[in-house]
C-alpha cells in the first residue's frame, strides 16, 4: 500500500491549515475562560482524557506549569464513574479533552465539576459533541473531520490548544505573538520529518518491540509515537521518562533492542540547567549502547553530532524552542508509523479491533 493514497498521510499532511484555522475562532473563548479562571481565583488544573487526548495533556501539564503560577494533575477518570468518589473539583479549572467529544468518562468528570462550581473546558473536534455541550467553555480544534483511526491532525491541534491556552493562563502575550505564526513553519518541519522518516522506516520495519523516550516538555512524545507504532503497525512498543527508564525498565534492554528517542535541545537561558540537561540525555544514551541497543535518536541538536557513527540520529534544523520541536516530533512519529504501517502490508486507516471513536465509562 502506497502511504501517501492514506488518510492518515492527508491528515498528517492539514496540519498547518488546521493550526491556522484553530486561531481563527477560539480567541474569545481564551479571553473568556482566562477571565474566568481569574474571577474564581482558581488555583489548580484538573485533567482528563484518554488515550492520544490523554497524551495531550501530559504535554499541557508541562507548559501550564512552566508558564503559568498553576499546577495541574490528571484526574482518574473512573474515580467518578466507577467509584462515585467524594473528589470535589470544586475552585479548579477542570479540562476534558477528546477529539470526537464522546468519551464518556470525561463527559461525566466535567458534569461533576461543572455541579460543584468549577470553571469547566471542553476540548473537542466537534462542536455538537455532548462533551462540547455539556462545559462551560470550549476549544473548538477546528481541524476538519478526521477519517482515520490514528489521531494524527487533532493531536497536533491539541498540542497547539494546549500551548496557547498554557501561554494565556500565563498572560505570556509575546510567546502567544510568536506561536500565532506557528502553523507557517509546520510545512517545513513536516518536509524535513518527510524525507527522515523514508530512511527510518526501513531501518524499523522489522522491528517487533521496541520502547520510546522522551523527558521534560517533550515528554508526552514517548507515549504517542509507541501508541501510534501499535495501533497502525502492530509492533509491542511502549513509552517512558528517560528518567524512570533507569527504575527498571531498563533491565530489559539487550542487544539489538530498539529504543527510539526523542531529545530536544534545552531552550532555557540557564547555562547550568542547559547543561545538566544535555548531560542527563547522553547518559541515557551511552548506558543504552553500552547494553547493545539498537537507537533511533529525534533530535534538534547539533551536539548529538558526535553520536551520528554509533546510532541512527535524524536532526531537525535547530528549532531552539522546546515547547515549538514537539511539533516537529509529532510529525515525525506520525509520518513514521504510517510509512511502516505500509511497508509491512498493513492498513494504518483501519487498525483491526479498533474504532475511530471509542466510549469508555
């Protein structure tokens, strides 16, 4: 199957427009909720999701809490449907995100807190979902209809919202100027993970199992690159912190292993936090190589030059911003998993066992 006759390939590839067209309606929103949130001088940011929103969130929880004087924590979802816990959202922001807006779990979770007062926002792709309807506010993603199963577009919205929304929480109106024109570099960043990802697909198309790493900001990348190489290739991958990977996981490395990792380039103006940082990611790598393992090494930082001999390093131009290389990763996990979906003879618009909306309760 030619990869570039899929829908997720052409839902990859609306990315920037739907950037574009996020902007364009969901400014007032923004003011609203910031005004909100002000009013009922909110403290704390409750989030819920599932799956590729789920992961979303992760990188919200990072840039909201860098930017911005609040915390935010993930809600368990099942507390309120399951358990009927005594959880008062109470004084918080409560976020569900979902792309199609029916996952019913985080409909209820915003019920509850919408019951008890809390500034509730919804997130979705649709805005007659129940999950649209039933929040105070909402982030209309604006991506246009997504047909394949494998989120791709609407994660990157998500990210995007997410961004803005973390930047505005912050009232950072320059970094909101410097990423309204975000959705311009897109192509770019898609064009260079375009031609990276022909030489890494064949590289892993073989590949059976495999774990991804990321940390910090770009954390939330380690789990959506292994969620798309399962559900669109099958392959056993899963995502970690490169920090917990040395809490055990790591006892399974051997050789041949494959590890795909992601590590941007620190953007802070610390030069002491910049280099802990760097040195942290080259300790994970030198302990994985040293254990025989196979590394697919995403980055956007010349410094890893001097590993191009030892692992399958894929540089992008030097972004210098780690909040903006999500992007570029997004696109290349997500240009890799449809390329080696087609290269092993497999349909990555319609994984088996797998719907495009998924109800849990």
């Amino acid at each position: 199957m030619d990869y570039k006759n899929t829908l997720m390939w052409k839902e990859i590839s609306e990315a920037g427009e739907a950037l574009e067209n996020f902007l364009s309606v969901n400014a007032d929103t923004i003011n609203g909720l910031t005004a909100a949130v002000e009013k009922k001088d909110v403290k704390n940011i409750c989030l819920a999701g599932r799956g590729t929103s789920d992961h979303a969130l992760i990188y919200f929880k990072y840039v909201a809490e860098i930017l911005s004087e609040y915390t935010a924590g993930y809600v368990a979802p099942s507390v309120v449907t399951m358990y009927d816990g005594n959880v008062n959202f109470g004084g918080n922001l409560v976020i569900g995100c979902s792309q199609s807006g029916y996952a019913a779990d985080v409909i209820a979770v915003i019920e509850k807190a919408k019951s008890q007062g809390a500034v509730t926002l919804a997130v979705t792709n649709d805005t007659q979902s129940p999950l649209a309807k039933c929040a105070e506010f909402h982030l209309y993603l604006n991506a246009g209809k997504e047909v394949s199963v494998a989120a791709t577009k609407t994660f990157t919205v998500q990210l995007y919202a997410f961004l803005i929304l973390a930047c505005a929480l912050g009232k950072r109106g320059d970094l909101i100027g410097k990423y309204s024109s975000l959705y311009k570099r897109i192509p770019f960043y898609a064009e260079q993970a375009d031609a990276f990802t022909d030489k890494a697909a064949l590289d892993l198309k073989d590949m059976k199992d495999g774990f991804s790493l990321a940390r910090g900001i770009t954390y939330s990348i380690a789990f959506e690159s292994a969620l798309k190489l399962q559900e669109t290739c099958y392959i056993r991958m899963r995502g970690y912190s490169m920090s917990d990977f040395y809490h055990g996981p790591m006892a399974m490395v051997g050789e041949g292993t494959y590890l795909l990792v992601f590590a941007p380039a620190f953007s802070g103006s610390n030069e002491a936090l910049k280099a802990n940082h760097f040195a942290d990611q080259k300790k994970c790598l030198e302990k994985m190589l040293s254990l025989g393992a196979d590394i697919t090494l995403v980055t956007d930082n010349a410094m890893f030059d001097e590993y191009k001999e030892k692992v399958h390093v894929y540089k992008f131009a030097p972004v210098g911003d780690e909040f903006e290389c999500m992007f570029a990763f997004a696109l290349f996990a997500q240009m890799l998993a449809c390329k080696i979906s087609c290269e092993t003879g497999n349909n990555p618009d319609n994984p088996k066992a797998l719907k495009k909306v998924t109800i849990t309760k």
